[in-house]
C-alpha cells in the first residue's frame, strides 16, 4: 500500500481524494458565510456552533488543516514531476495541442489561491485562535452580542482588500474549472469526464461567484 501512495498514480489519486475533500468543505463554508446576506442572526448561531462545537474544532479542524497543506505540497511535487515530463515530450509534441492552457498553469492558479489562503488565516482564523486559545475566551461576544457578523463586515471595508478577495476567487474559479473533473479522472472514473463536465463549470462559476458576492455585499454594506 505505502508503494501505491509513493507511485505517480498513487499520488494523483490522492491528490484527488483531497481535492474531493477540499471542495466539499468550499460549499460547507459557502453556505454557512452565505447566510450572512439573508440574516446576521443566523450567521451569529451558526458560526457560533461551529466556532465551539468540540468535534468541529478539536477533530474537524486539524483534518480540514491537514488537507489544505497535503493538497499543495502534493500539488507542488506532481508539478515538478510533470514539468520534468514535459521537457522530455516537447523535443518530440506539442504540448499545447495535447493539453489546456489551465491544465498546464495549475501551479499558477495554486499559488495565488495559497496566497489568499495566508491572507485568510490572517484576517481571520489566527485571530480566532488568540481569542480562543491564548484569551481563553469561548463565548463569541462583543459588548454582549455575537460578534461574528460585525467581525466578517469589519474585514470588507478596505476596498484594497475587497479587490484581492474578488482576484482571488477567480484564481479559485480556473482552479476548479480544470481540477474538478481531472480529479474524477483520477480516481478513474473519466468515463464520467463528459457527464461531470457542465457540473464542473457550475461549481467552478458558482462557488467562486457566491463568495465574491458575499465581499462586495457587505462592502457595500458596512455602514448600514
């Protein structure tokens, strides 16, 4: 078994197991930050549960965590081995007929999304650890009330930063739009390419597109 995970196969299928993973939880975080556009109150509650449910911090987490860095250092080691492929192939093809410009740039398209990902620990889950961790403050309020809300509106402000969300999620977008069904591919079901394809370009229009909505919402919305 720990040959299969070391072969080239072994790594692209697990690389997709935690594609597969890592787009599940995009849609979990999705909904829950979506619900900040129809009711701040839901959004308190709900965030509150996750941000003191026991499973979710203590066994979630740390899996969700360990994902978001397999899946990049994986990406990153599959890169370089296709890269070292390529020079070989393109004294002899085309590489640009045989593949897409996504599917040769994927590296590119990685790295700003781990840029974003940095910036996002940053605004959000580092000061998240300080209150809970190193404050010891668990019960989620400010001045009395909730202050999840207050504190996703507070990050929208600065249009600079709105601006960088807005880029980033569509680096996720082209991200998606190639890993989606190359991850089906992967774990060997690329008779279903063709089906998965029109599912794929929803996802990877949707996701991205209901997060820059969420963005430019409460931009355009902090003062009220």
């Amino acid at each position: 078994m720990s040959g299969f995970f070391k072969s080239s196969i072994g790594k692209k299928v697990s690389m997709a197991l935690s594609a597969f993973f890592l787009m599940v939880f995009l849609l979990q975080h999705l909904s829950i930050n979506m619900m900040s556009v129809f009711s701040a109150d839901l959004f308190n509650e709900v965030s509150h549960f996750m941000g003191t449910n026991p499973v979710v911090q203590f066994a979630l987490q740390p899996v969700l965590i360990f994902g978001v860095v397999f899946h990049f250092v994986m990406g990153f080691i599959l890169e370089l081995q296709n890269r070292n492929a390529r020079n070989v192939s393109y004294a002899q093809n085309n590489g640009s007929a045989n593949s897409s410009w996504m599917s040769r740039n994927m590296i590119w398209s990685g790295l700003a999304i781990l840029a974003f990902i940095i910036l996002h620990f940053i605004d959000f889950w580092f000061p998240e650890i300080n209150t809970k961790f190193i404050q010891g403050d668990w019960s989620g309020l400010h001045n009395g009330e909730f202050r999840y809300y207050h504190e996703l509106q507070e990050k929208f402000v600065n249009p600079i930063r709105v601006a960088g969300y807005c880029i980033a999620f569509v680096f996720l977008g082209l991200h998606l739009a190639h890993g989606f069904t190359s991850a089906f591919q992967s774990v060997g079901a690329a008779s279903l390419r063709k089906k998965l394809g029109v599912l794929g370009k929803a996802y990877a229009i949707i996701v991205p597109l209901g997060f820059i909505i969420i963005a430019l919402y409460h931009h355009l919305n902090h003062n009220h």
